[in-house]
C-alpha cells in the first residue's frame, strides 16, 4: 500500500498516502493532517520519531515513501491549529544585562501546554518573533524573556520605542516541548533565555502532588546575564527542587559555578542518572545537543530527553 504510518505516544494511528518529491510532514500537511514541527530543516527536533528499528527519523527532512513507519513522542491531541490573540503591554524591563521580561494581557485566553511557545508580532516588526512563555498556563498575566541583542529588531523596539499599552498580535501555541504527566525524576537544563518554558512548567506543577525530586541547571554567559534567581528560589521552597546555576565567565567574587550548563550537570545530587529520569533542555543548538549526548552517556534514555533549541 502507498501508506505512510504514525504513532502517537498514546498508541492513536495516522495515516496517510506518501507523496513523491515530498517530505513525510510535508505529505502529511497535504493530507489535511497535523504533525509537530518548527524549524523544517532538521535542526530543531521538533518533528523528531523514532522508526522501528530504533533510529531517528526527522519528518521535515525525510522523504515520504510508502511502508515508511514512525512513532512520535506525542498525543496527537496535544497538536491543536495555532489560533490568533490581540494583546497589550502590561509592563517591561531588564532583569538582566541580557535579558528583557515583557508581561503582557491577552484579549481572550490563549491555552497552552507549559513549554510551548508563540509567534509575537509588535509594532513596527515586520516578522513574527517566537517566544516561549514563562507563566503558568493558568496565569492572566503573560510572561515572556527576550534576549537583548544590539541592533536587533526586538532591542531596538524595547530599548527605543514600546511604551505600556502597546498592541500586539499573539498566534500559538506552537511545539511538543511540554511537561509530560507522568511523575518521575526530572532534570531541567537551560542554557541563557531557555530557563522561560521552564520557568512555565514549575510554576504549573502542583505542589502537594509532586514529590519526586528534581533539579535546574540554569547557565549563563556572564554573570550579569544571570536572572530570574529570586524566583526559582522561592519556587525551590516548594517544590523538591535542587537548584544550580552557572556562568561561563565570571570575575574572582563570584562564589558559584563557572561552567557552561553542560560542564554543570556534573553538581546534580538529587536526580539520578537512570532510565527512570526524564530530562528537559532548551537554549541554544550546540548546548542542547551537548547536554543530550552527555545525558545520554550518563545513563538517560533519548526518549526521555525533551528539547526545545532557540536559535
């Protein structure tokens, strides 16, 4: 049969014929169907199955052929069509050297997984940016981090021209990077501004409901590139969270870990380095694949490891 074969995390089977020329997320768009994906051209991991032999297949990037088969790590429930938001400004400020938070009000509840993340467009931006939000779903305030990069187009919007009360336009959610419900030991990996959707699956998780232990490793360039501290230390007050936080470069005074988030694993106590854990990355490419091949050597399994790669 000219089939292409789908699995989703829950067992639910899609099909749908393979189309010459095409990829197998490209054959299944044309179908009417919807798959997981950001990037479309194998970098990002979003699209990424497992076939039955035990090899990866990304979907963006794979050539549809018939008796092609795959299982994706989920429900295909969880895919829901991305819907359109108008929002305005609450507030926005620099909470690190690097890093902006803007906290914004949405004209209707836009409901997400913690994780995943939206495309923004602000005033005089021609591109949507994409973001991943840092509040809890249940939250009417909505949290974003922006990296500060000079001359960006978002940095010159912050830095210049946004004011309290600025529209904008909110379309999402978009990705599969969310917090699973299953309870097992957790570690959470971020590299710069990826500490935000995992900021967003903490401050959802229920306190008296979660018991198994966690841990953060959260690193930055420089110190100054630091935040966010302050929250995730009253979040580790109720929650079984171990907190490490690095800096890749560091002057003489500062008295924790000099390390890229990678090099920082090697502090986790609390977590074991087992079949049992389940881990969450997100930051940059090269951290994310880094840390996935070091967890990976540390005894993970890769279907355990969710990721999410800011580029």
């Amino acid at each position: 049969m000219n089939e292409i074969r789908i699995t989703f995390s829950d067992g639910e089977l899609m099909t749908f014929p393979a189309v010459e020329q095409l990829s197998v997320l490209a054959a299944a768009e044309k179908a009417g169907n919807i798959l997981a994906h950001s990037c479309r051209n194998g970098t990002c991991r979003t699209c990424a199955g497992s076939k039955p032999d035990g090899t990866e297949a990304f979907l963006c990037i794979t050539p549809s052929e018939a008796g092609f088969e795959v299982t994706v790590p989920y429900r295909r429930s969880d895919i829901v069509p991305p819907t359109v938001r108008k929002a305005k400004i609450n507030g926005f400020q620099k909470v690190s050297q690097s890093v902006w938070e803007i906290r914004y009000r949405l004209q209707f509840p836009l409901p997400f997984l913690p994780g995943q993340y939206v495309e923004v467009t602000f005033p005089g931006i021609d591109a949507p940016r994409r973001f991943s939000m840092a509040n809890c779903p249940a939250e009417k305030e909505q949290v974003l981090h922006v990296r500060d990069l000079p001359g960006g187009a978002m940095s010159d919007y912050l830095n210049g021209r946004a004011k309290p009360e600025d529209g904008f336009s909110v379309k999402g959610p978009f990705g599969v990077f969310y917090l699973r419900a299953v309870p097992k030991p957790r570690l959470f990996i971020a590299g710069g501004t990826g500490l935000a959707p995992i900021m967003a699956m903490l401050r959802s998780m229920d306190v008296a409901a979660t018991t198994r232990p966690m841990a953060l490793v959260a690193g930055s360039a420089t110190v100054n590139d630091i935040y966010g501290v302050n929250d995730l230390k009253e979040l580790s007050t109720r929650l079984p969270l171990e907190l490490i936080i690095s800096a890749a470069s560091a002057p003489g005074e500062w008295s924790g870990i000099i390390g890229n988030p990678v090099e920082a694993i090697s502090n986790v106590k609390t977590v074991s380095f087992d079949c049992d854990t389940e881990a969450y990355l997100c930051g940059p490419p090269g951290m994310v694949q880094a840390a996935r091949e070091r967890l990976c050597a540390l005894g993970l399994l890769d279907e355990n490891i969710f990721n999410e790669v800011f580029s």
